[in-house]
C-alpha cells in the first residue's frame, strides 16, 4: 500500500467535501440538530401537569392535613392545580365533574380527599403508638395513564408531600430505612443517560449515509472506474476513504461533545479523549458499512433503501432509549451484533463512571474490529466489482 496515494485520496474526498457547502453543512448541522432536539426534549423534567382538587374534608383549613398536602403540591413546579372543589360545592358533584375531565382529556388527574381524610389520618396516627385497630385515611387519585411519565410523575409528587408533612409535622418515620450510597452517576440525571445513545446514533447514522451516497455517486460518474485504471489500488481507495470520514466523524463528535457540554450541561467523568475514541471507531466502522453497502448498490436510490436496514435495528435494539433488559429476551442477541450498541455503552461509562480505556478495552476491540472487518469487506467488495 502507498502512503502518498493513500494521502492523495483522503485530500480529494476533503476537498470534495469542503466544496460542497450543502454536503459540509450536512455533515456538522444535522447532528448538531439532533442534540438539540432530542436534548430539549427527552431532557427536561415532567412539570406543570394539570390537575383539579377535591377536598371533602370536614377539617379545618387550619388543621386539616389536605389542605396541608395541597399546599405541599404547590410548593412543587411538577403538578399545576387548576382548579379546587371543597365540600361546599357539594350540589356540583365535583368528584363526577373532576373524573369526567380527565376522561375528556382536558386535565391529567384529579385528587380526590374523602370526608373524613384528616379524621381518619389522625386516629391512624394515634393507633400507631396505641395498639389499636388501623383505620386508613382516604385518597383516591383518579388518572389518564396514557403517558405513564405524566402519570408517575404525579403520583410521586403526591406521595413526596405526604411523607413530607408526616416526617415533619407528625415525626413520623418509615418502619423501614433504606440508605442509598451511589457507587456511580450520584448527580445522573436523565440527560446525562441520553446523551451518549444520541451522539453515537448521530454520528453513526450521518457517517454511514454520507458515505453510501457519496460513493455511489462517484461510481455513477465514473470517478472510480477512472481512478482504479490508475496504479491505485482498492485497499488504498478503502484507506483514503477511511482517513478522511474518520476525520469527519471526529469532528462530528466534537461538535456534538461540546454542543451537549455547553447546552445541556451534561457530565463527562472520564476523559474526553477517550469518548471520542469510541466514536471515532465507530465513525470509521460506519464508513466501512457504507462503503460495503454502497458496492452492491446499482445506483443512489437502491442505496438510500440500506439506510433504514441499518437504522431501524440501531435505534431500537442499541440501548439508546432505554436499557437492553428492557428489550425482550428473544430480540436481545440482536443487540449483541449491533456496533453501536458497544459504542453507547462504552461512552456511557466513560462520561457517567468516569472509566478509562482500560475499563473499556472489550467495547474498544469490539469498535476495531468492526472498523477492521468493514474496511476489508469494502476491499473485498471492490476487487470483485472490478
């Protein structure tokens, strides 16, 4: 293999590259947008949920316990009460009218508090250090559980400032203590889990349809026929390619690095070298695949139908949206030969355990090889195209 014609190559497809300002832009932009978007939204905290109230209890506003938990919930930015129903608005049947908005959708739930809430609460509290019988207090939370988020959400915030008022107002504690020490991701937050599957899908995916594309349309012109009549060889062709999407690739992962450092405040433990190592093998394994794809595709149409055979799998079965013991059992050793599965979890345990290369060496051997594989079958592919 000849290094300078190996060069010459990966100059060229930069320079291609540099002047086709859409191409370039597409390569940066689109996962620059896809940390955004994805970001913004499968980033933030469920808040402000509409929800109604309907206090029947008989008890002081003073003293009652509902309205002490209702003031709870308004201290929190998680549910938004719309609207309160109290036992003087009885002739309205607030519990009939409350349920019939979540079931048209118009609010998320409705907390309804029995008429003897606050009664009831006290003598359960008194038969905790008396001996007797255990009268439960009442409270019903109706709920429109099409969005278990939303759904969990409230029900977490409801028992929050239960437990809240009982640890502070009636000291009392739960029978049993359960301490948590974190051994990693203390400060985690749902971003911080995200991120990573987002970056390795951007790159992923952005590298490998360029690639295929592009390719394609260099064998449609006649670019490649011409420059394999040439003393070039195909695993110089391979070579070049793979310098100079390599290089783009880890630009890409820069970018999309610094774009979730910068916006989203995400948490990288580890180093930040090493991060981009992991997307820099898949960057070249992705262009290996392209390459490959690209090779049995007549034209640029039959290429771009490879893009969802790869895409779909990647995207449900890598671990990106929710971990792979959420995936059925009989779908997970798909998993196992997906590369980005190897590369989400690689940088994950960079950027949130702090892991170096040493912890990660098995998803690093995993990314070579596939980088290895793909770039020889692309070779492959080539001579016997030729």
């Amino acid at each position: 293999m000849n290094l300078d014609r190996v060069l010459a190559i990966a100059k060229k497809n930069l320079r291609s590259l540099r002047r086709d300002r859409r191409t370039f832009a597409f390569i940066f932009m689109v996962p620059f947008m896809m940390m955004i978007v994805f970001g913004y939204t499968f980033g933030g905290d469920v808040k402000n949920i509409n929800v109604y109230i309907v206090n029947l209890d008989e008890g002081s506003p003073e003293g009652s316990l509902s309205w002490n938990i209702i003031d709870e919930l308004n201290s929190t930015d998680t549910v938004k009460i719309v609207h309160i129903y109290t036992a003087a608005d009885a002739s309205l049947d607030p519990m009939n009218l409350s349920i019939q908005k979540v079931k048209n959708a118009e609010i998320w739930g409705a907390i309804v508090f029995e008429k003897n809430f606050t009664k009831d609460a006290i003598w359960s509290i008194a038969s905790l250090h008396s001996g007797h019988a255990f009268v439960p207090s009442n409270m019903t939370l109706y709920l429109d559980g099409t969005n278990p988020n939303v759904a969990k959400a409230v029900s977490g915030s409801i028992s929050g400032a239960l437990q809240k008022l009982l640890t502070t107002k009636y000291l009392l504690n739960s029978p049993v203590s359960i301490e948590t020490d974190m051994i990693y991701g203390e400060d985690t937050k749902f971003i911080d889990f995200f991120a990573p599957g987002i970056m390795g899908l951007a790159g992923f995916l952005v590298t490998f349809m360029l690639t295929i594309v592009t390719f394609v349309r260099e064998r449609s012109s006649s670019t490649l026929e011409r420059l394999l009549t040439t003393p070039v060889k195909e695993s110089e062709v391979v070579a070049g390619y793979a310098i100079s999407f390599g290089l783009m690739a880890l630009a890409q992962s820069t970018v999309i690095l610094v774009t979730g450092v910068l916006l989203f405040n995400i948490q990288i433990e580890g180093s930040f070298l090493v991060a981009l190592l992991v997307f820099f093998l898949l960057g070249v394994g992705s262009m290996g695949m392209g390459l490959m794809f690209s090779s049995i595709a007549k034209n640029e149409l039959q290429a771009v139908q490879f893009i969802p055979l790869v895409f779909i799998p990647s995207i449900l079965l890598a671990g990106i949206f929710w971990p792979l013991e959420a995936v059925p059992e009989f779908l997970r050793p798909i998993s196992s030969f997906i590369p980005l599965t190897y590369a989400v979890d690689g940088a994950r345990s960079v950027m949130i355990r702090g892991w170096g290369a040493e912890q990660i060496w098995v998803q690093l051997v995993i990314l070579t090889l596939f980088a290895l594989a793909m770039l020889l079958l692309s070779t492959y592919m080539l001579k016997r195209r030729k």
